[in-house]
C-alpha cells in the first residue's frame, strides 16, 4: 500500500509539495532527509592536519562518499581533527564508509605527506574511534555554523 492510496489526490500533492519545499531525497519507495555529523580524531590527537593535508583528506571523502551514495555538505578541520556535515541514503551503511574512507585516507595521506611520519609512525592516521550525530537534535543551519567556525572550515 502506498500514500496515494490512504490519501486523496489533493493532500498527496500538498505533501509532496511541502517536502520539495525542504529538498526531501526520495528514491522509488520512501522520502527521507538523513543528515549526519561525522567527526575524525588523528591518533594520539597529533596536530598534523594543515590546510593542504585537510583539503586532500575532503577530496577523498567526496570521492570515497560516491560510492556509497554520500553527499558532503560541509567540511571543517581543527589540527586534530575534523567534521563533516553529510547526507546519506536509508541503504548507506555508514561503519563501512567509514572504515573505508578511514583505511584509505589513512594511506594516501601518509603517502603524499611523509613528514606525517615524524609524528604517526605507525599505519594509523585516525584513532579507532569515531563520533557520529544525525542532525535531529539541532537544526542543520547550527551545525553548518560551528562546522564553518572549525580552524579551516571549507563551504561546498
């Protein structure tokens, strides 16, 4: 069963209609708006996150987040870490994007940064943890502001 047929014509395309109004994502069985507030900490919190090693480590993420249908909204970094203000589909499954993206970035940021590893000698670039936040508990345009108020905050 479908809303059309618990909802008649009219209050179906007013639904509709208010949903476009908010950018809702759709796909061919559900509406959704999945935001997510992603953060990374280096190991050891070692302040080794320049502009340069930041804006490698959003590339990746935008690149890395294609394959598993993620959008990235907005990208902030401290020397210590970062966040990310993202959209995912109901299917992602984010623990496999993050490993990925973890694993991955892990390698090539210690590939094309090798001072990096006067501080993280080992394979490790992030710590084992991670901290992820859907966005119901603010609105989107409070963690857009203290995502941009990060040291090299960075606006798609």
């Amino acid at each position: 069963m479908n809303c059309k047929n618990i909802l008649t014509n009219y209050q179906f395309r007013s639904i509709i209609n208010n949903m476009n109004a908010h950018k809702f994502d759709t796909n061919k069985h559900s509406v959704f708006l999945l935001y997510y507030h992603l953060i990374l900490v280096v190991k050891y919190r070692r302040k080794v996150i320049n502009q340069n090693v930041s804006e490698k480590l959003k590339e990746m993420f935008i690149e890395i987040g294609q394959n598993y249908g993620i959008t990235l909204l907005e990208w902030g970094s401290e020397e210590d870490h970062v966040h990310c203000l993202f959209k995912a589909r109901p299917t992602t499954e984010l623990s496999k994007f993050i490993n990925a993206y973890k694993s991955a970035s892990s390698r090539i940021i210690k590939k094309q940064f090798p001072e990096i590893k006067k501080y993280l000698w080992k394979e490790y670039f992030w710590s084992k943890s991670y901290c992820l936040l859907t966005s119901g508990g603010a609105p989107i345009e409070m963690i857009q502001k203290y995502i941009k108020s990060q040291g090299n905050a960075k606006s798609i």
